[in-house]
C-alpha cells in the first residue's frame, strides 16, 4: 500500500512529507522532483508568493545512493517566506521579543469560498489565520513531492504522466477537441498557461489581466492524462476498490476542486450510449491489444484501467481571495464587514494541473503495487512481465477478423 502524510503551514518553516510503501530499488531523480515543483509554481496568473519561493524537496529519509531502500521516503521542503513570518507563526507560547517579521493583527473576517468560517467554527479559533495557513494551497507543494516519486515509479513500468488546461472561465477547447498525450507533452507543458492552443490560450491569458484589474479571480479546468499503464489496475468487485472513484476522491481533494471527470465525464449523461460507448474491434494482429477506436471513458470501464490513457478532469473553482472582497462579517462584533484579504493568485488553474498529475500519479502507483505487489522494483518487473505474457498468451488465441 502506498500511503502519505503532509504536515506544515503557508508560512512556517516548511512542508513536509512521508511517503511510506515504494518499493526497494527505485532509482530517484531529485532533479525531475524539483522540475516537478518548479512547475506547480508556474502559470500566468500566479501571485507575488512565488516570486519569493524557489520549492526545492530535501530526502530526509528513504533513500541510499540514489536509491529507494523500501522504508518511508520524507521529504522537507522549506518556506523562504518564514523569516519574514517568524513572528506570526512562532510556535512557543511568548512572543519572542527578537523575532523577525511584522506583528500581524488577527484575521477576523472570514472569506467567503475559503475554509476560513467553517473552519474557525470547527476548530473554536478565534484567528482564522490558525484555519488559513494549513487549508492554504501551500499544502499542496508537499503533495507534487510525493506525486513525483509516484511518477518516477510509474515512469519505471513504462507509463508517463501529463496534463493540460483546457479552460480558464468560460474559455475553452471546443468539447470534442480531444487532446492526445503526445499533444499535451509538446504544447502544453511549458506553455504559460498549459494549454495546447496558443491563440485560445492568448484570449485567456488576457481574461485573467481582466480579471486581476477588477480584483476578480478566475477558475477553470485541466486534464491529467496518463498513458502507457496496465490493464487491470483497480476492481469492480467492491465499491471502495473501484479505481475511478478512488482517482475522483483524490483529485476532488485538491483545493478548489469543485468537480471531477473520467473520460467524458458529465458529457456522458447528455449523449447516447452509441456515442458514449468505445467499440472492441480485433487486434491488427496476432499477439497485440485490442482495438478501441475512442477512448470517451477515459481508460477505465468497471472501474478497472482496460489499458487505453486514464484521462481524469477536474473543475476549480475562482480562488477565493478578492481583491475586490465580498461581503462578510466581522467574527469579534459579527457586524457586516468585507472579507479579509491575504496574498493571493488570480488564476491558479496550470498550478492545480501539476497538482492533479501528482494526486492521479498518487493512487494509480497504489494501484499498481497492490496488483504487482512486490517489495523491490525487481520483483515488480517480473510480475508484471508474466502478467503481459499472460494477457498476449489469450489474445494471440483470438480469431483474426476481416
Ligand atoms: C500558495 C501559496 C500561498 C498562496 C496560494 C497558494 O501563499 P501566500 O498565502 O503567502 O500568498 O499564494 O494559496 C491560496 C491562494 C489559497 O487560497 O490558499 C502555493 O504555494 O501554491
């Protein structure tokens, strides 16, 4: 099993995470990690904070000469931003009379959209900056970290994992714009907003100057695409092991993720299953897969990979900071109030992309430890060499169709 913790605040000292079930022997690419990192920071759109951080994950543990050795992986990435908090966050009892950074008032007027309210009601706070610094997106720095290593295990049975944004606001591919893998790795990756279109992505990038001028936010949607993966990842026999509801809790669990898709998605309910549906058509020839002209369900039927690209999308919403604040109310006096506002991005959709390609890399390496199981990548290979064998064994079997 495959199983990881975050711990840290936006502005402490620094993120952590423990990444406990890889398996012995996985050669780790730092440098990939931290390109991974360098891009959840990117995209137009992003605030004045990642000016200011450079993530870069620290192995703590779990790793040997470049090598996972089978025991919890932790990870340290640091906040630069903390010397400027060190005041704020300090976490003994007394103020430290030295510490640097501002005395910064409570914050009190809950944001509307943000953690903020409920959370302070939950937890009895009376600073919702105790709410805000752990539901801040910050948080989700240490999860591309352990989605990295996820990646890189994935990337070591042959798969690859990417994304792409397909919408700021109401812009947006055309619905039957179908974006390959090979599509999104060329245009999308390094593209300012991550999405393959560049004269849509101009219009976008131009909604979002709008938007930051009106003191708005934006949302959007993106699109992690993940190829090259076995059949048979996931299970329909039970509802907790249905791989498609395990992908949808992990991406719905990204910040400001209102919705989450597979395939076509919601589209699904609106079409006939003759175009919902991908035919089975012979395998081109003895020994190779099946055919499947489409891939409208997104790689997954019964909740099980069927060995086409798992596509998963996920809706955000505007982020829930304005500049231009909604109406609230002040917690102390609870007389109307506008919100608070703290630092924040207008549009973080490219960054919540990375997030998303982290979340579904997270849980389809669960999924395949617990169908290849096995405690070094040695011992992964060979099941999952028998496996194949197996799966061409029954197709080179199949009758040849005209
Ligand atoms: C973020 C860091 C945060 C925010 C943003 C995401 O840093 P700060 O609070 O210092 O500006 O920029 O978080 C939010 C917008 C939010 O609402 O939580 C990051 O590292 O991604």
């Amino acid at each position: 099993m495959l199983r990881f913790l975050t711990a840290g605040e936006s502005h402490g000292r620094g993120l952590v995470v423990i990444v406990d079930g890889l398996p012995a022997g996985l050669p780790l690419d730092l440098d990939r990690l931290n390109a991974l990192l360098h891009r959840r920071q990117g995209g137009y759109g992003r605030g004045r904070r990642m000016a200011i951080e450079s993530d870069r994950a620290e192995v703590q543990s779990g790793v040997r000469h470049g090598r996972t050795t089978g025991g919890p992986v932790a990870l340290l990435i640091a906040n630069r931003d903390w010397v400027n908090w060190q005041r704020t966050m300090h976490t003994g009892p007394e103020m430290p009379d030295d510490a640097p950074g501002a005395n910064r008032a409570p914050v009190v007027r809950p944001r509307p959209g943000h953690a903020d309210l409920a959370g302070a009601l939950k937890y009895d706070h009376d600073d919702v900056r105790d709410v805000l610094e752990r539901a801040s997106a910050r948080e989700t720095a240490a999860r591309v970290a352990a989605g990295g290593l996820a990646i890189q295990l994935l990337e070591a049975v042959g798969a690859a994992v990417t994304s792409h944004v397909s919408a700021i606001a109401e812009l947006a591919l055309p619905p039957d714009r179908l974006v390959t893998f090979a599509e999104a790795q060329r245009l999308a990756v390094d593209a300012p907003l991550r999405c393959v279109d560049a004269a849509l992505e101009a219009r976008m990038t131009a909604r979002i100057d709008q938007a930051k001028a009106d003191g708005d936010t934006l949302g959007g949607t993106f699109e992690v695409i993940v190829t090259g993966l076995p059949v048979g990842l996931g299970s329909y026999v039970q509802w907790d092991r249905k791989l498609d509801g395990r992908l949808a809790q992990a991406v719905m669990s990204i910040p400001a993720i209102k919705g989450v898709g597979i395939g076509l998605g919601a589209a699904s309910a609106a079409a006939p299953g003759s175009r919902v549906h991908d035919e089975i058509l012979p395998p081109h020839a003895a020994g190779t897969r099946l055919v499947r002209p489409t891939n409208r369900a997104g790689g997954l039927e019964g909740g099980v990979t069927n060995g086409e690209d798992v596509r998963v999308v996920g809706h955000m919403k505007p982020i829930a900071t304005l500049m231009q604040p909604l109406r609230s109310v002040d917690l102390t006096t609870l007389a109307p109030a506008p919100a608070a506002i703290e630092r924040s991005d207008v549009c973080a959709v490219p960054a919540a992309a990375v997030v998303g390609e982290a979340m579904v890399a997270l849980v389809l390496a669960d999924a395949l430890l617990e169908r290849f199981g096995g405690d070094s990548l040695t011992l992964i290979h060979r099941h999952m060499t028998a496996t194949a064998a197996a799966v061409a064994a029954r197709l080179t079997r199949a009758p040849q169709v005209e």
